[in-house]
C-alpha cells in the first residue's frame, strides 16, 4: 500500500499546519488583514567590460561549469560582497529520489556556490527549501545537498512556519499580498537555483516557480499561476538565478522516477535577470520563454528580457 501523500493533499496540509503555527505563535510581524512593506533587496550591478549579461557553461563536472558561468558574468565579487549574509534557495522538492533523477537541484552547483560566496566573504551561506514530499531532513539528506553544503562550510536551515510574514506586493497584477519568508527577504543576497525540468501545471520549472519554496500556501498560487509567480518575482527579487541543467527531467515532472525521462544537457545557466535565465533554460526543451506563462508574464511586468538576442550572452566550454 502507498502511503505517500499526493502534491494537492501534502500542500493542503502542510498550508494548514503553517496557518495554525502562525496563529499559535503570535508572533508574525504584521496583523491579521494587514500586509507589511518588505525590505527592498538592492539589485546587483549592471555588468560591464567583457562581463556578459548571460553566461552559459558547459562541460562534465558540475561545479567547474557552476565556476565558469559565473566568471563570464564578473565572478561572485559582483554579487556578493565581504560580510553580507546570503540565502541560497535550491530545489529540494522531495526525498524520493538522489539528484540523477533531475527532481531536485544538483549538490555539486549547490557546493560550488556555497564555496564561492564565502571565498567572496559572505559572513553566512544558509541553503533552505520548504519540500512538499518527505520532510526537510530526509530530503536534504537523500538529495545529497544537505552533506555537500556542510562539506563547503554553508548552513542548511529548517524553514519555521513562524518565519512567513504578510508581505504587500506593490506592482502585482493578481497578488497585492502574500506570506513570504522573511528570511528570503531581509538577506543581503538571495541566489536562486532552480533545476530545469518539466512540470505537469506550470510547463517548467525554472527560476520563477522555483521561488514558490519561500511562500505559504503555494498551493494557492497555481490558480492563475503564471502570474502570480511573476508578481511574487517583483518582491522577493532575487539577486542571481543559476539554473542547473546539468541533467533536465524532461517528462513526468516535477517529481519524476524514471531515468529514462532525464536528458544531460551538461549545462549551467547564470544571469541577474532571472526573466533572462529562464528564457534560456526555455531552449533546453526547444521552448522559447513566452511559451512559459510564468517567464512571459514576467517580462510583461518589466522584470527582465526575453530578447537574448539583445543582450551579451557568453557560451563557454569547460
């Protein structure tokens, strides 16, 4: 007999476990009906010289492709500065597969991130996801993420239910609030780091649906979802978004199974613009990213491009 709980019925749940720690806490940082500004994350610099907009590298290891798109953008030092905490937002989605599968993000791209920020002097690495399959620790644990994050000196955190705070989204279209994790928000630097593979509602997952880790109630968002992933996009604004694709799920996603569903595209993806970097991982699956409502309804509200023909975009070979 199958015990485990399907997508639907574990975020029901697990939204209804959140909602009754949030009202047994007393302690979230806006009232009931009330939605708070949240911190304004400064965005990084505009690239310069020879440092391209987009970067992608490709090649067999993980962390030496993870390295080199970073250098062709201007290395970490252009995101990270000396004693600023980071957040490194990961897919960890569930505990039933190890990363071959192409369910969750790869360990390595994660290591070498962590590697690298606190090579920059970041006071503090903390890698987080909210899994809707197992709990955080079985899913940290049998992804490998959670062995090779401590491996490189960062921090896996548990996310408390008590952490979400009512956050007003200014330019939502759909959204005007929502529950976010504050954490999310008040770091200095929060990296993205989506794996792309296919999903079942949203097409792919890519930077923008990955966010949904730092909200309550994601079961909520997938009515009108495209949109309410861009306006979550426009508040929680992430400082880089690294997409692996160093293997892709491209069926039967986004939890998969099969081995037979998973591609090596041998690839990794780095941009500030997030629109950008997803409209890239588009191409993986012979997509475009307005084909993906999420990215095209992101680039509506003027978060980022889609034109990448318009912007440097450098391929690099490891």
């Amino acid at each position: 007999m199958n015990n485990r709980l399907d997508r639907r019925q574990f975020l029901q749940l697990s939204g209804a476990v959140v909602g009754a720690a949030l009202l047994g806490a007393g302690c979230t940082a806006n009232k009931p009906g009330s939605a708070g500004t949240s911190p304004r994350r400064a965005l990084p610099p505009a690239p310069t010289g020879d440092q391209a907009y987009l970067a992608a590298a490709h090649g067999t290891s993980p962390s030496a492709i993870t390295e080199a798109a970073l250098k062709a953008v201007g290395g970490i030092e252009r995101f990270v500065k000396s004693g600023q905490s980071v957040i490194i937002k990961p897919n960890i989605c569930v505990d039933y597969h190890t990363a071959e599968y192409a369910a969750t993000t790869n360990p390595e791209v994660v290591a070498a991130l962590v590697k690298l920020c606190l090579g920059a002097g970041a006071k503090r690495v903390r890698v987080m996801d909210m899994p809707f399959g197992g709990t955080p620790e079985s899913a940290y644990a049998i992804t490998g993420i959670g062995e090779a994050v401590k491996g490189a000196g960062g921090e896996m955190e548990i996310m408390s239910p008590v952490k979400y705070i009512k956050t007003a989204i200014p330019d939502g279209k759909d959204l005007t609030a929502w529950d976010i994790y504050r954490d999310a928000l008040e770091a200095d630097v929060l990296i993205d780091v989506p794996i792309a593979k296919h999903h079942s509602l949203s097409r792919l997952t890519l930077g923008g649906k990955n966010l949904l880790g730092l909200v309550s109630s994601a079961n909520q968002i997938h009515q009108n979802l495209g949109q309410r992933i861009a306006d979550l996009i426009s508040v929680i604004r992430p400082t880089l978004t690294v997409v692996d694709a160093y293997h892709i799920l491209v069926a039967h996603g986004p939890t998969g199974g099969s081995l037979n569903d998973v591609k090596a595209a041998n690839t990794v993806i780095v941009s500030h613009d997030i629109v950008a970097a997803d409209a890239y991982g588009a191409t993986l699956f012979n997509l475009k990213g307005k084909d993906i409502a999420f990215v095209k309804a992101a680039a509506d509200m003027e978060l980022g491009t889609l034109d990448l023909a318009s912007v440097k975009v450098a391929e690099v070979n490891v």
